[in-house]
C-alpha cells in the first residue's frame, strides 16, 4: 500500500470541508472481486476518519490531499480469513497516516504553492521517499 501526497490541496475555498482530504484507490487487479475491493475501501476510509484530525493538526492551516492506494495484491482471504486481512490492512494504514504526519510536521510551507505530488509512504521494508517530476493533468 502506498500514500500519495498532494501539497496545497484543493484551491477551491468550498471544495474541502478541512484541511485533509483522502481519495482511496483499490484497482481490480489488486482484488479481483467488487465484494472485496468494497470490503478494503471500507477498511481505508475508517483508517482514514480516524487518522484525519492528527493530520489536520500536523498540516495546520494548509490544505492536504492524501490518496491512499493498494499496490499489492490482497492475500487469499480463504487462506488468512478475513478479520487477519482487514487487521493487517488497518495496522498497515494506520502505519502509512503516523508516518504521513511526520512529514506533515517538516513540510515547508514553500511547496504549497507547487503542488507536485510526493510519495511519502509505502508500506513495507526499505520505501524511500520520492518525488514526481510531473503531477498528473487532474491535479493542476
């Protein structure tokens, strides 16, 4: 799983109704059936309502989008059981907002005006933080 941050967030004044926004992502080669795409964006946005206030605290007053995307394929639930997948998907979000939040606390203020996107959190051993070149179209 990773998380993608969008600095400067929405320049709409009425499009956010605070300063992060999360979007969620769960491609269907990622998990190959609706019931379990829906189960994992489920997981996501309750990770993400929780995680919401202390990323708002770290952010301050600037606007945040955060895009929380599956990367790996979902474990055979049949095999693992679908509490272990979902408890594992939670301690990995949960993992991915804390380390977001710390980032949020060094950010400059000064990227706010460029928008360029930033990976800064994968889930799993040695993710290096990155940084694209060109944002895509949808977010200028």
């Amino acid at each position: 799983m990773s998380a993608l941050l969008l600095a400067g967030g929405s320049e709409s004044p009425t499009a956010a109704v605070g300063p992060v926004r999360f979007g969620i992502t769960v491609s269907r080669r990622q998990a190959r059936r609706a019931v379990a795409r829906n189960a994992v964006k489920r997981v996501l946005r309750e990770a993400a309502r929780h995680g919401s206030e202390r990323l708002s605290l770290a952010a301050g007053r600037q606007p945040v989008d955060v895009l929380l995307r599956l990367k790996a394929p979902l474990p055979d639930p049949a095999s693992a059981g679908w509490r272990a997948v979902k408890a594992q998907l939670r301690r990995e979000t949960d993992s991915l907002i804390i380390q977001l939040q710390e980032h949020l606390r060094h950010l400059p203020s000064v990227l706010a005006p460029s928008r360029v996107p930033q990976v800064l959190a994968q889930s799993g051993a040695g993710a290096q933080p990155e940084t694209k070149a060109e944002p895509p179209e949808v977010w200028r």
